[in-house]
C-alpha cells in the first residue's frame, strides 16, 4: 500500500468490518432455539449491508424461508460518502442489472428488497433479491433510510464501532427489536447502562470477551502491534478483542442461574487466591459493599450489595440478581459513591471520584470496573 493510502487510512475511521457468516448462525440460532418463531412473519431490516459484502444479508436470504420472514430489507451506504475509502468495486450483483449506473453507484446508497420469488424456482432466496436506488447516499439517519427503520420488526447488523452510540439511539427511538454488534466498553456508557439495568436490554448469546474476526477491504492498515490471524480461508481478516452482541430479544442461556458456592465456601474453597484463605471479602471505603473480583466467587449466601467484574453481564440470569448500577465516573456519583478524601490521591494517583475504592495494606485500591448487584 502507498503512503498516501496509509495516510489516507490513518485520517479516516475505518469501520468496513464485515461479520462472518458463521458467527452470525452461532448467535441467531440461539434465539431461535429459545423461541422457533421469533422471526416468523417479521419485517427484518439491515442496514449497511450490501448483499455483495454482508454476510448479515447472505445469512438472512438463505434463511428466508426456514425462519419464516415477512420481508428483508437491506440498505447500503454510497461509497464517495464514506470518510474511509477502500476502492470500492461495483458487484456484479449490480453490474448484470439494466438499472446499473457508474455514477449512481458511487454517490448514491441502495436498497435491497427480499419478499417474493422472482425466479420462479418455488423458494424465496438470496437470487430473488431486488434493488434500486436512494435519492441519497444510505446513510441510516437518513429520511430513506428512516422510513425503512418505522416499517422493519427486528434491526440486525454490525454498525460502525464510531458510531454505535448515534445507531442504538436510532434504534431505540423508534422501539424496535434488534440485535447488533458493538465494543464491550459500550457497557457502561450513559445510552447503554441504564437499559441493561432495567432489563430492557442485555447481551447476546456468544463471543462475550473472546474476541471476533471481521473481512476487511484488502487496502485495510493493520496496527504494529496487530499479533493475529490476518487471512482466514483466503479472506483478509481483523480480529477485534472486546467486541459482543447487544440485544433485546430474548434467548435461554441469560435465564439459567449461576451455580454459586456459599461465602465461607468461597473463603475455605476459592481457585482463586485474592480470596481463598480471607476472614472476610473485603469492604469498600466509599459505598456499602464488598468487592467480588471474579465471577465465580459470588457468594450465593451474601443478601447485601456485591461489586462484580463486567463480565458478570454475561452470565447475568435477572431472575437470580437485581442490578443496582454502575460504578464508573457519573454512574458511580449518581450512585452515591462517597468522594475519597484528597490526602489519599498521594498514596494512589489513579483514584477517582465516582469509582470505588478499598484499603489494603494501608494503601487505597481501586479496582477494575464493577457492576454493583445484589441477590433476589
């Protein structure tokens, strides 16, 4: 690649990562085996996802008839609108069409209609997909675009990393079922935390804190520390660390309860040697509640409030623990967590108001993110 394509690269935000086809099966047919009609008779709208390059588009066409779907749709968003530019190559999906124009095709987005057998052949699939120009340029804001959103049941897709704020609230606005991808940090911001404490919305079913392989472009800059699989099945790939699914359809695996030890035997018992060996769990300074540094240490015994790592979201059940809040930076205060005394910033640089703290050894620590719950 030129410098001047690497210059290029580094300006832009590149978020043409495309989810792989076999991660998308994994985590719908989670849903499907909790509920065999979720989609049945369902309006499922993609946006961003050219059936050339989305396997989001493949999967669902496929699937058409297996899952019962009303109708899919999905959008595509015009190349010369991107900030990122990959040299984008017209589909021959597009090309073999009469309506096919160059110029069009560069500055204009694309809807993609599945509802009918255009063939003939007497199955609805990726073959009978139709499609036809925007006035616009795709983008999902857009009035277009909107109007698809209002008619759609369920919104699938994996939105730009840049922009996954402005598209959950594009969604949420308009009340709708969805199920996307996003980084796992997305957890604590001010439009995500609330809706999961109040169970309005929750993880997805697989690839929690495992990382995931995306198709990039073939002009993608991959970072000097990139240490990954860069091709898989002759595709050029990326893996992304701290990615999951968000969702708000249902599936079974967020239902079934943690099996716990109890508190002291966690204490006599633990693998883990923060805790095996303790009096006690230690207590925060500045809010009531102990510190449970992993998972698997819940006391299933314990009634008061438990700091927990993010992870715990994962293996959330809401019918086993009620999710008090957040302790991070305004989450934390809003929470009440009391401000440290300032004498104890010397001792601990790293220490902030609205995060929780504890005193060991005569040092103040502060812990990694935590989740404060408490048993039902």
């Amino acid at each position: 690649m030129g410098n001047q394509t690497q210059a290029a690269a580094k300006a832009a935000k590149n978020d043409e990562f495309y989810t792989q086809y076999h991660d998308i099966e994994i985590e719908v047919n989670a849903y499907l085996e909790y509920d065999p009609d979720v989609f049945r008779g369902k309006t499922v709208l993609l946006p961003c996802d050219d059936p050339e390059w989305s396997n989001f588009t493949k999967f669902f066409a496929q699937k058409f008839e297996v899952l019962g779907l009303k109708k899919l749709i999905s959008t595509s968003f015009a190349p010369d609108s991107k900030k990122y530019k990959y040299g984008y190559q017209p589909s021959l999906f597009e090309q073999e069409d009469p309506q096919f124009d160059i110029k069009k095709t560069q500055t204009q987005g694309k809807i993609f209609v599945l509802e009918r057998d255009k063939s003939g052949d007497g199955r609805i699939d990726y073959k009978d997909i139709e499609w036809q120009y925007m006035e616009g340029d795709g983008d999902f804001r857009s009035k277009e675009v909107c109007k698809l959103r209002d008619e759609a049941d369920i919104i699938v897709t994996n939105p730009p990393f840049s922009l996954f704020r402005e598209f959950l609230a594009w969604i949420v606005s308009a009340g709708k079922q969805f199920l996307i991808i996003g980084n796992i940090n997305a957890i604590g911001y001010m439009c995500v935390f609330p809706s999961i404490k109040a169970n309005k919305m929750w993880l997805g079913a697989t690839n929690f804190n495992t990382g995931m392989y995306f198709r990039v472009p073939e002009d993608f800059v991959y970072a000097p520390t990139y240490k990954f699989e860069r091709e898989i099945n002759g595709v050029k790939v990326n893996r992304v660390p701290g990615v999951c699914w968000y969702t708000n359809i249902e599936h079974g695996r967020r239902h079934q309860p943690l099996s716990l030890m109890t508190l002291a035997e966690n204490l006599r018992f633990s693998r883990h040697k923060e805790i095996k060996g303790r009096k006690d769990y230690i207590h925060y300074e500045n809010y009531d509640a102990i510190e449970v540094p992993y998972v698997d240490a819940i006391p299933s015994d314990y009634d008061g409030v438990m700091g927990v790592p993010r992870t715990f979201l994962d293996k959330y059940c809401p019918e086993q623990f009620e999710i008090i809040g957040c302790a991070e930076g305004e989450s934390g205060r809003e929470l009440g967590l009391k401000p440290y005394p300032r004498e104890l910033k010397k001792l601990n640089p790293s220490l902030r108001d609205g995060q929780l703290y504890y005193i060991e050894n005569g040092r103040p620590e502060k812990p990694y993110a935590r989740i404060l719950i408490r048993k039902k």
